[in-house]
DNA sequence: ATAGATGCAAATATTTTGCCGCCTG
DNA sequence: CAGGCGGCAAAATATTTGCATCTAT
C-alpha cells in the first residue's frame, strides 16, 4: 500500500467513526504514514509544529489516542521511555530495537512467524487474544562498529 | 529452582558486584521473588512499608535500578502505565497480559520457542542480539466470562 | 447551528535526583 | 571511620484534563 492509499484510509477509518477532519489531523496522520522511524509525540509534536506552529502538544496526544481507538495506529511503549507511535503498518509486527541509538526497525514478518505460535497459546491457556507484541534488543551494525572503534582507540 | 536459592543468588550478585546488603534491600529481593505476580515499583513500596514503615519510594526505585544492572530483575515497561519487576524468572520468557484486569503470567516457554526465531533474524540484520521481549495480549478466562454475564444483564 | 476540536495551562502520574544524616562493611 | 545507603522533598519527564474559543460538518 502507497502511502497516499494508507492516508485515505485512516482518513475514512476517522470519519466513518464520527470524527471529524481538521487540517491538524489531516497533517498528522500525512507525517505518521511517512515516518518509516517510530516517532514519540514530542518528535511528532516538532514536525507538526513546521506546518502549524501554534499546535499543541495536547492535540497531538488527544489525536493519538484517537487514532489508536479507530486501530489505525500502534503503540510501542517503553519503561522510563516515550511512547513511540507507528501508523504505517498498523498490524502486530515484530520490531527490532538498537539498545544504543534507540533505532528501532520493523522485522519483515516473512522472517518470523508468531502467528502460529500465538494460537497455540490461546488453546492451552483460555486466554481470547487479541494481539501481541515482540521486540528484539540488540546493537545495529552502526553501533557495534562504533563501539568497536572507541574500544580500538581506548587500548 | 527455589526461592530460599533465588534469593541466594541475587544476594551473591549484589555483593561481588560491590553493593551492600541492607535490610531494606534484602526484604525487597524476598518479596520479588515470592511474587509470581509482575507487581509494580508502587506494590512493592506497599509491601515493603509492611515490614519497614518508614521506606521510601525512592529507595524502592534505587533497589530496582542496582538489581536490573546487575541483570537480577527484569522491567517490563508499558505506555501509559507503570513498569512491573520480574525477578523470580529474570531470563527473557513470554508474558500473557490480560488487557482488562492487567494481570501477567508468564508462558511457558516449553509451548513457544522464539529463542530459534530470534537467532534468524540475528543472521538477516546484522544485528547483535542481546534479548528479546514477546507479550501476548488477550482477555483472560476471568474477563472473558465477567464481560458475557454484564453483556446478558444489559439485554 | 452545534457538537466537537484546538490550544493553553494546570493537573496527574511515574521515575529520578539532591542532600543530609545514618549505618554497613 | 568512610563511602555507600535510606529517607525526604523537589525536580524531571510523560501524558491527561479543564476550559474558553473556534471550526468542520
């Protein structure tokens, strides 16, 4: 899906459950489907403000909270972190996360197949379920060369 | 393993890490390990007053801190909410998370294994994997059946 | 026209930090 | 007895809410 289609359809999804469309949102929802990043609201909240800088960032929370309660976006949150925003791939996908540079990257999910094993667990422990969440931690090739080459210079 | 050992094992770490065992510091580690439950800093400050009236949230956070560095407890973090401790299975494993009563239990790893998984996508990033989180989000059998009563009342 | 949205500020909630007196090692 | 630790309060961070004004439908 291109993301002029994936626009529309959260604009349709938002209108069809009575929200309305302002030119805040409509600017939002354009800078959510661009992101390839996992932006927070703050980071959001500075992109929005290039086009309208009167926004607050209250608004950008209220439309957040929106979006994620029509499902067209999915919140990442973190432990003494922001809570990080992703709109262009709305549906449960694992995601891979540089515990450095706080990078955090989708996983293509040919790769992996939680699907299956998720369904197991429904079974055997009566839980209905309805999504789930993996993340894996590691260092990004960027950063384990970075540290390589501060190590090299230390010794 | 049990608890009487797990404790052990945590006292052990702290000390060759070069930290003091306290009395706070000690009941703290008890209470972690006797909960199966995934409580949160402000739980664990709750039970701690039980026994120390006097101790202090700020201390229960200190506590934290030191155990996660030296890799004793483990912080599952959420948007939105406060983060839960997990010491008596500080290795990364599943959880289960019931999203109307917030309960977490964790799965057993025997009916999942991401550990295969995650090492694929070690080969395809280039990354270093350091740990994995996966939740499951789902309604527990509880709620499942509270909802569908509160549903028949209502028609 | 009007229900709902924005924007500002203040409130909440969670976690961290500074400082001082106390206690463990 | 010295540096780390506990406790208190204040700060920092992240998110939500109240309210007056404005606007999309």
């Amino acid at each position: 899906m291109d993301e002029e289609t994936r626009v529309n359809t959260v604009v349709s999804r938002l209108r069809d459950a009575g929200y309305r469309i302002t030119p805040q949102r409509m600017a939002l929802i354009e800078i959510l489907c661009q992101s390839d990043r996992h932006p927070s609201a703050g980071q959001l909240h500075e992109q929005l403000k290039q086009r309208f800088p009167t926004t607050s960032l209250a608004t950008v929370y209220k439309t957040l909270n929106v979006l994620k309660e029509v499902g067209e976006v999915m919140e990442i949150g973190f432990a003494g972190s922001d809570a990080r925003y992703d709109s262009a791939h709305p549906d449960p996908h694992p995601h891979l996360i540089c515990v450095q540079c706080r990078r955090i990257e989708d996983i293509d999910v040919q790769q992996l197949k939680p699907e299956s094993q998720v369904e197991k667990i429904a079974e055997r422990s009566g839980y209905r379920i309805l999504s789930y969440r993996m993340d894996v931690y590691g260092l990004c090739p960027r950063c384990q060369q970075e540290m390589a080459e501060s190590q090299a210079a230390a010794s």
